[in-house]
C-alpha cells in the first residue's frame, strides 16, 4: 500500500489509479480500515479511481483517532489536499458517514455526491457497548460483532469480521465511538446540496433503517436503497448489491 504525509503523520491507503472522471473516496467506520471495503475494491477498481485510507489511528495509520467527528472532517479536508484530489465522490460507512456528512455541511471543496451507507444524521451508542469493549474487550468481540451482522450472515463471514474487530485496540473503539455518540447534524441536512445516495440493511441493528430513512427524507433530492436481509456492514454481507447500486450511481451523475 502506498502512503502519504498528512500533518506530519503516515497515512496509509489504497489508490487504484485508474483514470477516470470520477475518483471514489471511501471512509471506514468505527474501529475499521481499508479492509472494510475489500469487496468494494476488488470489484470496482477497473471502472473508476478509488481511494480507500486508514484513518488516523487505523491499522497502520500514524497519530490517534480524533475525537470529534469534526476534527475527522476536517482531516478528510487535508487528506484530499495532499492527494490533489480536484473533485469526488465520498462514500462513507457508519462513523464514515457521519464524516462525509460533516464534511459536506463544512463545504470542502470537491465534493460531487455522497454515498451513505449504514450511517445516521445522529450516532448515539449504547451505554452497554463502551462498558464492553472499555471492560472486557475479548470477551466481548463476539457480541459486538453479532450486533453488526444479520441473522443471515455466514459463519465464515462473522470469523472473518470478528477477527478485523479483534485486531483493533479497545482504545480507538472507544475513541470512534465516543466521537459518534457527540454527532449530531439531523437539524442541519437541509443544507446539503448534492446528489445523496443513502443505503441502508433492513436488519442492521447498529443504524436502524429508519436512520437511513430520515436521511433520503430530510437531504433534498437524496435517494434510499434497502437492502433486504441485510446488516450493519452490509457492503460486506451483500457486495454484489452495494456494489451495483454505487455504481450506478456514478452513471447517474454521468448522465
């Protein structure tokens, strides 16, 4: 993986380098890493330029989670600075989405569209998920990642998803959650002024389809796609579907 410096710090990240006339930036979610799109990458980096980083903190990213999700947009911000990145789409996942959001509101520059998938205008967590992974973090992987998933979900799938969790320190957890639990831009959406794909699992229990609901309903002109038996990472659990839907999209805005 390449890397580059962003305020004075390695980031890590994946660039197709595709030409194309559109570049994706996609955005983990809490605790995650370029992984988190494997499916996403492997399928769609043919077709336009994607970039995919670890945020700071993430895998082997330098420097610590932010705090805030603003201070998360605002590095976005740099990010695309540093890679000379004229205009693009962000996609976001989860906190990722909440940082595509923030950064939106925040008018960075370049921005065409946003993809926001398994994520919410509000990202309150439960009390019960911080007392899990601050007190008894091994034992608790397991559940948290049953909360990700749906019931549909593979084993191999969840081995796999459970070992991603178990790879990250409690520490960054706790931070990505805590800037989650602080977001909250529900009385702001109408602000927002392109084109918006919100796609959400019909059995996600982390971000409920009525999170992504209230999305296409208050981002003007924004369009929900639900994914039937689907959860939290459900571009994970249904790649080939969140795969299509992204792309088309990106003809849309073509055409």
């Amino acid at each position: 993986m390449p890397q580059v410096s962003v305020r004075e710090e390695v980031v890590w990240f994946q660039d197709s380098l595709k030409a194309s006339p559109h570049a994706v930036l996609f955005l983990h979610g809490a605790g995650g890493s370029h992984h988190t799109f494997r499916d996403q990458w492997a399928r769609l980096k043919g077709t336009v330029r994607l970039l995919i980083p670890d945020l700071p903190g993430h895998a082997a990213s330098g420097g610590a989670p932010f705090e805030t999700i603003a201070a998360s947009a605002q590095w976005v911000g740099d990010f695309v600075k540093a890679m000379g990145l004229p205009k693009f789409l962000l996609v976001g996942h989860s906190m990722g989405g909440a940082i595509a959001l923030q950064a939106a509101l925040n008018g960075l520059r370049g921005i065409e569209a946003l993809v926001l998938i398994g994520t919410g205008a509000r990202l309150k967590i439960s009390p019960g998920i911080i007392e899990g992974i601050g007190g008894r973090y091994r034992e608790y992987a397991p559940e948290l990642v049953e909360r990700m998933m749906s019931s549909a979900s593979s084993s191999d799938l969840r081995d796999d998803v459970l070992q991603d969790v178990l790879s990250t320190r409690p520490e960054t957890y706790l931070a990505d959650f805590r800037a989650c639990n602080g977001f909250d831009v529900m009385d702001r959406l109408g602000e927002i002024r392109v084109p918006t794909l919100v796609v959400n699992g019909d059995d996600d229990r982390l971000t409920p389809l009525k999170y992504g609901e209230y999305l296409a309903t208050n981002i003007p002109g924004a369009v929900l796609k639900i994914l039937h038996g689907a959860g939290h990472l459900a571009m994970l659990e249904r790649p080939i579907e969140v795969n299509a839907v992204i792309a088309s999209f990106i003809h849309s805005l073509a055409g």
